[in-house]
C-alpha cells in the first residue's frame, strides 16, 4: 500500500526528510472515463506546477505512487528554477490512443478549476499542447499550450538550451573554461530535447557522438550535422572514449555497471530520473565523474511553460533559462564546501529556498 499521510518515500529523486503532501486529489468521471489523481506536494512558494501524465497503469496503487513521487520531484526542480511555484504533479489512468477524448480531457479540466489555482498543469508523457488547449475550455489553470492559443508550443526549446547551459557550467568546473569547443560529448537520445542540444554543441564546437533506438531520429541529426558520429547503442556510448556523458532518452541508466564503465568526466543530460538508484551519485564521485543534477539541468521547459502564466515570451524564458548556468555552477561550489555529492547539494538548494522563502507567507499583510 502506498500511504498518502506517511513519510517522503522518494527512491532516486530529491528528498525532504519527513514531509508530507499537502494535497491528494482523486477525480472520476463514469460516462468519460476519467480516472485521475492530482498531487500538490508543496505550495510554500507558489501554486503547484507539474505536467499531466496519461499512462496505462498496472493498477491504482501504482498511478498513486508515481503521481507523488513526481509531484515531489517537481517541487525542487521548480525551486531551483527560480520560479515562485511549488510542486504539483498529475496522472490519469488509461491509454492515451484508445481512451483519450474531448470529453475526458474536459472533465478533467473541471477537477483542477475545482482546486481554485492550487495546481496549474501542464504536458507530460501521453499529453501533448493541443490536449492543454481541451483542457483550457474548463480551466484557466493550464500552461503549455499552442502557440496559436497564446502558449509557448514545444518546451524541447528551453529545455535543450538548459542542459547546454548545465553543461557549459559542468566544463567550468572540470576544465575551467564555460565551452565544450574540442570536447567529445555523447548524446544518447537523440529526439527532440536531444536533436537540440547537438545544434548548441555543433554551434559551439564539440565533437559529437550519438545514439538511438530510433533509426529515424538519427538519420535526422546526421542530414542536419554530416560530422556527427554514431556508435550502435546505449553500452556502446558508456564505452566510448568521451569527455561529456549526455542522457536524453531513459532514466535509471546511471546503474552500478554504467558507472565502472563509464569513460567520460561529465554527466549532464535531459534525462529525468537518470540514478538507477541511492548511491549512485556517491559512485560517481568516488571515480572523479562530475554529475549534474538532472532535474535542474533539464529545468528550462518547465520554465518556458512557467512563462505562460504571465503571458508567454520566449525571449524572457531564454534569459530565465540561461541563469541554469549560474545555479549549477553555486551546487558545484556548495558541494565542494560541503563535501557532499551534487546531487545532495542541489536537495539542499532547493529545501533552503523552500524554506527560507516559503517562511514570508506569515508576514500578515492586512486584509
């Protein structure tokens, strides 16, 4: 059983000790279908934000269990973006190809206009920006739409240029230079947030390896980039003679044998949830291979969807997402001070922001 009122119980991502959701939210609708959970994990810096996740889960338990586990995860990434937003995460349950329909999408929408603003959504796997625009009809609580609709479109933008931003700052640390000119960097997933960052590396003088399950999609990249290098799969990059380690596909592929394996210096990627598992960034570290953090390195989509709430600007999400650079940098620094893993370091950036500007909401302001 997975218990909604116990302890965090996070396995690879950020955790916060003790803390508990502040709101879980079962919604059902017979005649749509709709089984959803929305999950507010934390809202001391501003309403919730997280995308919507459609997913054939196994059972019940199991969508319960990811929805909290995400929405945590997305109070720290967003803590760390600078945005005055909290954590909130959502799940419906169902294929999205078979079940997904106006109706459904629309009943839903009316679930989170019910929360009053505590949760803006947003897209995830199984949702895509035109779905946010169904959604919008019930809600003004949704981000990520279309950009015909006023929204910001496709957050692979920001995203790719955040972890470029990440990784300038990771060869900062290691080489003492913000550039990856002459470095070989491994991109492992090459789909949208991946086909991006290989543009910012080319542009700035990398030598770059790819890889992909999808033939396609590397097919895309070498028309667009003929020098880039291809090695056959996943094992094949972790063994390739590079400086730069770039997951962008799955998660959990930092796994004890990755890491012997592992040749490159850097880890700095858009993967979410890279850790297989606790320790893995101890490891990491033992062997001299610096690792930034994934979810504040791939932070810049949920800041250009974050952008929406005011009116969306891309130049203005661009410059928000370039201070990526400027944060990766201060987890390295606080890390060193420390002497814990960056990834122990960015929890606690994250909590102290949390904390400390969370704790202005009891200054009374009158009525």
């Amino acid at each position: 059983m997975t218990d909604v009122f116990g302890p965090s119980h996070q396995d690879t991502g950020p955790s916060i000790g003790q803390a508990r959701h502040e709101q879980v939210v079962f919604c059902s609708d017979d005649r749509s279908g709709l089984r959803a959970i929305i999950a507010i994990y934390n809202t001391a810096l501003g309403p919730g934000l997280g995308g919507t996740r459609f997913y054939p889960y196994e059972n019940e338990q199991t969508a319960l269990a990811d929805v909290l586990n995400l929405s945590r995860a997305m109070a720290y990434k967003n803590a760390l973006a600078g945005l005055d937003l909290g954590g909130g995460k959502a799940v419906i349950i169902g294929d999205p190809v078979k079940d997904k329909s106006e109706a459904l999408l629309r009943a839903y929408g009316r679930f989170i206009q019910s929360l009053g603003g505590r949760y803006f959504t947003a897209c995830d796997v199984g949702t895509y920006s035109e779905d946010m625009d169904v959604i919008a009809r019930e809600t003004s609580f949704v981000t990520g739409r279309t950009p015909a609709h006023g929204g910001a479109g496709d957050s692979s933008i920001c995203t790719a240029f955040g972890v470029f931003q990440g990784m300038r700052a990771s060869a900062q640390h290691v080489y003492g230079s913000p550039t990856l000119r002459g470095r070989r960097v491994g991109v492992e997933g090459v789909g949208k947030v991946g086909y991006r960052l290989v543009d910012h590396l080319v542009a700035d003088g990398a030598e770059v390896v790819i890889c992909d399950v999808n033939a396609g999609a590397v097919e895309r990249v070498r028309a667009a980039h003929p020098g880039v290098e291809v090695v056959a799969d996943t094992a094949a990059m972790k063994r390739a003679d590079i400086d730069v380690y770039a997951p962008c596909a799955l998660g959990g592929v930092l796994d004890d044998e990755a890491v012997t394996t592992l040749r490159a210096k850097i880890v700095c990627g858009g993967a979410n949830n890279q850790l297989a598992h606790p320790g893995v960034e101890k490891q990491l570290e033992e062997r001299g291979i610096l690792y930034a953090p994934d979810y504040v390195v791939n932070s810049g989509g949920v800041i250009q969807v974050a952008d929406e709430i005011e009116g969306f600007n891309m130049d203005r999400a661009r410059a928000k997402a370039t201070q990526i650079f400027d944060t990766t940098l201060k987890i390295f620094s606080i890390a060193e001070e420390e002497g814990v893993p960056p990834a122990a370091a960015a929890d606690r950036l994250a909590e102290r922001r949390m904390s400390e500007v969370g704790r202005l909401r009891g200054i009374w302001l009158g009525r």
